[in-house]
C-alpha cells in the first residue's frame, strides 16, 4: 500500500485560473492544517504493533518460513480499530470540507440545499475505503516481512539478528522494509572495514541503533503519504458527492467535471496530461500509469482536484 513509484516531474508548472488556484489553495490549506495529528497517531500506531510481538515470536515467525493465520487476524483487528478510531472520523470531517469547495452550490447552500453527511453514497464511500485500507495494509505489511525474512537468510543472518532488524520494519512498506535492510547490512560492512578490531557484537549493535533510526523516518513518510492521500481522497469525495446529491434533489442540472492539476512544478507529467480535460460524472479519467480514477487523487501525495462546471441548468 502506498509504494507508487513518484512519476517524473516537468518543468515549470502552467499558470492556473482564479478559480482553479482556489480550489488548489482549498484543498493544500487543508492537508496542511489537518494532518499532523494523523500522522502523529500513525506512528504511535506502529509503535504500538512493534512492541506487541515479541522476539520469540518474530523467530517462531522466521523458523515457520511464513505469516501465520492468527497474525494476520491481528493486524487485521488492529488495522479496523485504526480504521475505525481514526480515519472514518478523519474521513468524515474531510468530506465535509470538500463539499464547501464548490461554488456552483453557493447561491443555494444554506437556504434550499442541505449537505448530507449521513447520505447512502457517502457510507457505502467510506465502509468500502475502509475495507480496502484494512486489506491493503494487512497485505503490505506481510509482503515486507516476507521479503526481509528471505533477503536476511540470503545473507546468513541468524535467527537472533533478524527478529531484531525486522521489529522496527513493522508498519513499513515492501520497499522501504528492504531499503532498511539494505541499510543496515551496509552500515555493518562499512563499521568492519573503517574498525577492523571492532568486536562483532558491537558492529551489529551500532548497525541496528543506525538502522533503528533510519526506520523511524521511514515510518514518518509513510505516515505523512498516507494521511495526505486519505484527507485528499475524502475532501475530493465531498466534493462529488455534494454535486452528486444537489443533481438528485433537483437543484442544479447537467454538470460536467475538470481535472486540475497542482500548481507546485513538481506536478507528475501523467497528472499534468489531464490537465483541463472534461468528463460526465460517472466517467473515469486516464492518468497514464496511474490508471483510471473518477477523481484525483491519481497516486500517493496527490494534491490535484476537480472543477465542476454546469453546462445546463
């Protein structure tokens, strides 16, 4: 989950209408102001599982060559809570927020037209995100284990050594698990080289305190991608489902929907190639490698939006 591969910049970013750099200024503010607590309670998350398994059972883990049913059972509990606990509340307030980005309901918000928070689009939106977080992580995270356990056994590591590398990859994604590992092996090979006398012991404890630090920052970028990409996707949501249920109840007509795209001039070139480009509302957008959406965000850190445009009353 959350391992995209960053799309290559362009250059200098084109300029953005007023109400298109509102919209980005909207929802960037927003991100901004909201997801320090999330991360914040992301990585005390992770803490938290890291120090719930034990040594023995991160060996028992090693020796049996595989994730066993009952870890997966729970990290998936813990996962829900999370869910649950945290993000739906996030999720909610967020969708919220999207919806007042659009002007097109203005003239109409407050006095005839209601959002509804409680709408049947925006629960089955928000049960389906949460299932999809639960399964997406639970899979990450045992993809990542699975991964150091065959790369560390590769390299000889004993049983010992590795439980110890692999508890604070807990919560890290594939990647980064073996960007850790990689690290760590690297830290060791350099210590043996520039201490020659250095006791093995000691190599291997300076190597996992450098490790163990390295991992900690990983875990804060994993932590901000996936809080600004959740705030993104749900603030995008409120957005459309607040068209979605002013069309139902009859107050505006046939709307269509502009992609726009972040005004930073690292904008990835498969979002800026949607650039402007008009859909229906149940129609997907192609962006490139990042695949089809109904909205942005297209990939991880996402900050793109859409304008919704009535063309007939």
């Amino acid at each position: 989950m959350y391992i995209f591969k960053k799309p290559q910049p362009l250059g200098k970013a084109k300029k953005r209408s007023k109400e298109n750099l509102r919209l980005l200024n909207m929802l960037n503010r927003y991100i901004t102001d909201t997801a320090t607590v999330p991360v914040s309670i992301l990585t005390r998350f992770w803490a938290d599982q890291a120090a719930a398994i034990t040594y023995k059972e991160i060996r028992k883990l090693i020796e049996d060559e595989d994730i066993s049913k009952e870890d997966l059972e729970n990290w998936s509990k813990d996962y829900s809570s999370f869910v649950s606990e945290t993000l739906e509340p996030m999720w909610l307030e967020a969708i919220v927020a999207g919806q007042l980005s659009n002007a097109i309901l203005d003239e109409i918000r407050g006095k005839e037209f209601e959002f509804d928070a409680t709408d049947e689009g925006i629960r089955n939106w928000i049960k389906d995100r949460g299932s999809e977080f639960v399964t997406n992580a639970v899979q990450e995270q045992k993809k990542a284990i699975q991964r150091l356990t065959m790369k560390a056994v590769r390299e000889e590591l004993s049983p010992n050594e590795l439980a110890r590398v692999i508890r604070p990859c807990i919560g890290l994604t594939e990647r980064q698990a073996q960007a850790n590992l990689k690290y760590y092996s690297h830290i060791k090979e350099q210590l043996r080289k520039d201490h020659p006398r250095m006791k093995e012991e000691n190599i291997v404890r300076r190597a996992r305190d450098r490790a163990l630090k390295y991992a900690e920052k990983q875990h804060r970028y994993r932590a901000e991608t996936i809080a600004q990409t959740e705030l993104a996707e749900a603030y995008n949501a409120g957005a459309h489902q607040g068209i979605k249920q002013a069309q139902e109840r009859g107050y505006i007509g046939h709307v269509k929907k502009v992609w726009v795209t972040a005004r930073q001039d690292n904008v990835c070139k498969y979002c800026e190639a949607v650039e402007g480009v008009s859909k229906e509302m149940d129609e997907y957008f192609d962006v490139g490698k990042c695949g089809r959406v109904l909205i942005p965000p297209a990939h991880p850190r996402c900050r793109c939006v859409v304008k919704y445009v009535e063309v007939e009353e």
